[in-house]
C-alpha cells in the first residue's frame, strides 16, 4: 500500500490516506498489542502496570523490571556480543543496516501507534517519528559508506611506508533513551551505536517500554550476533546503575540537563574518560522582527509550542517580537492557535494531546499562576474541561515584563513566553543568555536581519522563516542536530556528517614494507 510519506515540515499534503489507514489500525492494535503482560531476559522482577497518558483507564501493559544482577549479566552478554560486532566487516554492518531498514519499513506504522499511545502524540507526529527512524536507516549507512567505513589514508613520510587513520569501536555502549520520541531517538542513538562497531544495552524511557521492546523486536527480526543488542526496563535508577556500570565503554543519552551532566561527570570520575553523547534539552527561542509575515510567524510559533504538547526539546518556549508588531503578533498567534484541535490523539483532527504526566501538570498550573501574578496571559492556559482527564489543556501564550525563570529555564509543556523588545539585538542579546542551546528561529522578510540572526544566535539548530515550524522539525540528512553550550557536549549532533564517529576513536596505522 503506497500512503503519503508524513514528515515534520511537510504541513500541506493531504493525509486522508494515512488517517483512514489508521481507523483500520486502531481497534487492533487496542485489541492485539495493548495490555499485554511483557517478558525479557534481563529484567527478571514483577511485572507493573502502565497507563496511556490519553486515558488512565487505557493500559499500556504489564512490564518487568530490571535488577542489579539483570544488568550485571545484560553488560556481560553485551561484552561477549562486543568480541564479535566490534570486528565486524563494514559491509557486514551495511547488510544488517538494510535488513533493520526492511523491518522498521514494515513495522513502522505499529511503531508510531506504540508512541502514540505512550506519549500521547497525535497521529502525525507519531507516524512522522516512526518515518523519520526509517530514514535514519537510509542516511546513516550511506555515511558509513560514503566514508569508507571511516579508513583514511594519510600522508607517506618516507618511502615504503603507508600511514592510515582508522576509527575503530569502544565496545559496549549503554543507550538511555527519553519519553518524547521513543521510535527516533532511540534508534538514533542504537545504530550509531551498531554502525560504530560497537555492542549495546539499551534502556527505553520507564513509561515507554512498549515501544522499547517493540524495537528489540525489530531488531531480532534484522538478526544480529548474539548479545549485540541488550534491552533492560525501569525506572531513573536502573539507568543510573548501567551509566555508572564498570563494563560500559560510553554512554548515549538523551534527556535532562542535570541527568545528563551527572552521567558525563561520573564518566570523567574513573582511571579515563569516557565518551558520553548527550543531547540535554533546549529553551529555543523565536525572533519576530517587524519586518515579519507576521502570520507566518504566528503559525511557526504555535506549531513549534503546542506540537507534541511542547514536550519537544527543540519547542519553541520563548518568542522575542518587535514591539512595533507585538499587538498584530499576538492577534495572529490567537487566531491560528483557535484552529488548532486538542483532544484524544487517537482521532485524526487532532493537533496536540494530553499533557505527559502529573509533573507536567503540575509545572504547568504553577507557570499559569506565576504569570497571572507578574505578566498577562494572552491565549489558553485553562482545562480542556469536564469531558477530559484532568491532563488536558489549551496551550498558553504569556507575557512576562522581563527576564524571568519562565524565559531562562526549560519546562517541557504546551507553554510560550512572550517577550516584546525594541529590535532583533536586544532580543538575540537576551535570548541567548541562557544555558541551553539547541534551536532557534527568525521571521524576517529583512535578509540582512536574518543573517545577523545566524551570526549571532547561539544555538546548533537554526531556521529561518518557517511556517511549519519555529524551532522544530530537523529531519535526517537535512538538519543535523546539535547542542551548544549545556544541550551537548561534543559540539557535533545527530541526524548528520559527525554522529557516527563520535560512536568509534581514533587509531593511526603506520606501517613498513621491509
């Protein structure tokens, strides 16, 4: 069945194919997949039941837990599964990339409607994750490939000898994955780690362990050696056991801030350093100058704040608009966002869904409350109402008088700030006073405003005038991702040229002919 391909900027094709493809899928994926009691070698403790944040009474399923002797023995089988992948061939890596490729071709549709499920994703956003992890199978090994298995030949000194720059693996590499994008995050992070060379023991997010081990199924089904991909469950601690896990080589996170520096510093702790890949969330800030399509701008912003319910660590959480167009800015931002459907993301007019968990509820309301003491609230912010759990809300558009905790920190909810400032500097001044740097955006008709913005803005992730998205949207091949300041740690990201190698280390060959 040939169906629209859905990805993150593509907001105007018509998806009617896709949604009635998934009035088809629904009822049996409730019925086949849903509620299931769960079972894997390295997590031997009771089973726990998890709810879908859509509905409390919906379970997701009964799953185990991971010991400290589970994880003891899942790194040891990823060791011994080490001793095989990490002298592996570059082309016996291709094969089984193509393999994995084929799978999640076929499962990709499950995988999205496990996210939806977990996360509360509408159906777009979670069948565009599941695309975007099947495209990750395509770029990724072609940069492998393209690369020559990063094997470089380097420069001859004397006669009869030959030098070579070779990257090679580390081993064993723990995987934790976050919440938000179960599908493409975690397998981001598992095949750079495969690609590399190198063994995994892979953690999914607590609350998203259906489609955690959805993709050990995959993975089964591409075939690997034995113990090259490990899978363990639970919670905070169980990911803080396998981080700090004498036989683990390096670390691929994605998560908080503060989780992801303690990780990194643990790993600086020992007799060497370590690699850790990080990705630490973002504040992401949108510049609307009054040169803007003021329109355009509103819809970037709003797609970019209540998408996913803001649960994104590129959402746009902070827009610094001229004060010349703040009145119409925030006129266009009410309109467009009335369009917008909240509600259950299993219907297809659906735009944004419930808020994650009780956490999030709460960060939400005590925002809301904040802002009704210091600021004004322009839009939403209130229940969904009497017909919804006590989880769902129409995002909100606040005003704050200055630089606040609302305009510096991340909070990961359907929850904008709006700053007005007499021109783009004084915004790029004060939006780049943050610790965070993953994306930012501009809407300018100005070209040399926008150029000023890329010169200046201090994040890795940078658009410039787009509807579809303020801050979001990076797609793989098309927009590495990358952290500055506190959101990374290497200064490369994924969903480009440089994941892979930060996966492998450095190795020069100088050799003789005698």
């Amino acid at each position: 069945m040939s169906l629209p391909r859905v990805t993150y900027s593509n907001i105007g094709v018509d998806f009617s194919p896709v949604h009635d493809h998934l009035d088809r899928l629904i009822p049996d994926f409730e019925r086949d997949v849903l509620g299931k009691e769960w079972k894997t070698a390295f997590a031997t403790n009771q089973p726990q039941r998890f709810a879908s944040p859509i509905d409390p009474t919906l379970a997701l399923g009964l799953f185990p837990s991971t010991s400290a002797s589970d994880i003891d023995a899942a790194v040891q089988a990823a060791k011994n599964g080490a001793a095989i992948w990490n002298n592996s061939t570059v082309a016996e890596r291709l094969d089984f990339a193509a393999r994995w490729y084929k799978v999640l071709e076929e499962d990709k549709y499950q995988l999205g409607l496990a996210a939806l499920y977990e996360v509360g994703k509408s159906r777009l956003e979670a069948i565009g994750e599941a695309e975007e992890a099947v495209d990750m199978l395509e770029f990724y090994p072609e940069e492998l490939r393209k690369n020559n298995g990063y094997v470089r030949p380097m420069n001859e000194l004397i006669e009869k000898e030959t030098a070579t720059s070779v990257l090679r693996p580390y081993g064993v590499f723990a995987v934790i994955a976050p919440f938000n994008f179960p599908v493409a995050l975690s397998i981001g992070m598992i095949v750079g780690a495969l690609l590399g060379g190198n063994s995994v023991v892979y953690k999914p997010s607590p609350e998203c362990q259906l489609t955690g081990l959805l993709i050990a199924e995959g993975l089964r089904k591409a075939g690997l050696p034995d113990g090259v991909f490990n899978i363990v469950l639970g919670d905070g601690e169980v990911g803080r056991q396998l981080a700090q896990h004498k036989g683990v080589d390096g670390v691929a996170f994605t998560g908080s801030h503060k989780t992801g520096m303690s990780i990194f510093r643990n790993m600086a702790n020992g007799p060497w350093m370590k690699p850790v890949i990080a990705e630490m969330g973002g504040k992401n800030p949108a510049y609307v100058t009054k040169n803007a399509d003021i329109a355009r701008a509103a819809q970037g912003v709003v797609r970019s704040a209540f998408g996913l319910q803001g649960q994104k660590c590129s959402a746009c959480s902070v827009v610094y608009v001229d004060e010349d167009v703040k009145d119409e800015f925030i006129q266009e931002f009410k309109k467009f966002a009335e369009t917008i459907a909240v509600g259950d993301p299993r219907k297809r007019e659906t735009f944004m869904g419930p808020l994650y968990n009780s956490g999030t509820v709460e960060r939400f309301k005590s925002a809301i409350e904040e802002v009704s003491q210091k600021g004004t609230i322009h839009y939403g912010g209130t229940p969904l109402g009497d017909d919804f759990p006590a989880n769902y809300f129409v995002g909100a558009l606040a005003e704050m008088p200055g630089p606040s905790r609302l305009t510096k920190d991340e909070f990961f909810m359907p929850f904008v700030v709006l700053r007005s400032v007499k021109d783009l500097k004084e915004g790029l001044a004060e939006g780049n006073d943050v610790s965070y740097g993953l994306a930012a955006g501009v809407y300018s008709r100005d070209q040399s405003e926008v150029q000023f913005f890329l010169d200046n803005a201090q994040a890795g992730v940078l658009y410039a005038n787009r509807a579809s998205g303020a801050t979001t949207g990076a797609w793989p091949g098309a927009q590495p991702f990358c952290g500055w300041k506190g959101t990374g740690v290497s200064g490369k990201g994924g969903l480009g040229t440089w994941f892979i190698p930060q996966f492998m280390r450095e190795q020069s060959h100088t050799i003789m002919t005698v």
